[in-house]
C-alpha cells in the first residue's frame, strides 16, 4: 500500500467524523439548552417558594392581634417582604389577604370579625363561621378543626426562558406558591 492511499483512507475517516459531528451536535446543543431551562425553571419555583415561606414568616411574627387601622400597613409590608427576600428577574405578583381565603370569600374585603374554617386545604376552599369549632376537612389536616382569622399570600413569576427556541415548552409559564398562616 502506498503512502498516498493510507493519506487518502486517513482523510476520509475525517471527513465522515465531521459529517458525524455536524449531524449531532446541534441536537446535543439543543438537549443542553433545554436542561439548562429546565434546571433554571426549578431555581425560579425555588425562589419562588422561598418568597413565599419568608412572607410566611414575617406574617405570622407581625400579624397577630392586628387593629383595623393596622391591617393595610401589615399587609403591604408583607407583600414587599415577599418581593424584596430573593433576587428576581421579572417582579413577581403577591396577592396578600387578611382573613378572605383567596379563593371564596369576601373579594379582598378587610373582614376582621368573622372566623373561616378551612374545608379543604388542598382545594384552598373555605367557609365563614361562628361556631367555636369546625369540622375536620375532607382531606387530612384534622389540625385544622379550630377556626380562626388567618392571612393568606401567593407569590407568582412569569418564568422567562433563557434560551428563546425553547419558548413553545417554557414560554408563557407561570410559577407559584401559596401560603396560609392563622394569625388569630
């Protein structure tokens, strides 16, 4: 065999190993920026979550035995606590409400003198009463057959893909977290 032809053999192994590469690596690109997105997907609900357990916190240390004039003042603090206590890239939306279940309920009205028990935590439903128990919720939670005045908060980001190819599966996503603490 002769030295051009083994040149000749060794050239076209190139050749197709380039071909090969050419073929695969835009689809290990894609694959990676999609697992980028998702991890960073999954670093937003975290953020997300940790908002709203902070806002959480800071609630029920400063939301027990609130008077009427009180209430507004809490309640905008907690949402700025919720906003401020992690780094965000668009600003999430906090819906903070005292003793209205955020789903049900008075529609935001401040009410400072009934009492809710919760009929399904998972659900988030709720119901109004006057009685000094309530009945255990259908799911579990026997822990909260006590009513009483409660402020619930959800943090919510619209999550932003970083890679925008990927906008059909990530794109348009919402990530939240809800929290619900008795105050009373």
């Amino acid at each position: 065999m002769s030295a051009a032809g083994a040149r000749r053999r060794r050239g076209g192994k190139a050749a197709v190993a380039a071909v090969e590469f050419a073929l695969v690596a835009p689809t290990l690109l894609i694959l990676g920026a999609g697992v980028l997105d998702a991890g960073y997907a999954f670093s937003t609900k975290i953020r997300v979550t940790n908002a709203a357990s902070i806002a959480a916190i800071y609630a029920y240390e400063n939301g027990q035995g609130l008077t009427s004039a009180q209430i507004p003042t809490v309640l905008t603090q907690i949402q700025s606590v919720a906003q401020n206590s992690e780094t965000f890239i668009t600003p999430p939306t906090v819906a903070v409400n005292y003793n209205t279940p955020l789903t049900g309920g008075a529609g935001g009205q401040v009410d400072t003198t009934d009492n809710w028990c919760i009929t399904s935590p998972a659900a988030g439903s709720w119901v109004k009463t006057t009685t000094p128990t309530c009945a255990p919720p259908q799911n579990g939670g026997a822990n909260l057959v006590t009513p009483g005045v409660f402020i619930t908060l959800s943090v919510t980001e619209s999550f932003v893909p970083i890679f925008g190819f990927d906008a059909p599966v990530f794109g348009g996503l919402k990530i939240s977290s809800a929290a619900t603490v008795r105050v009373q």
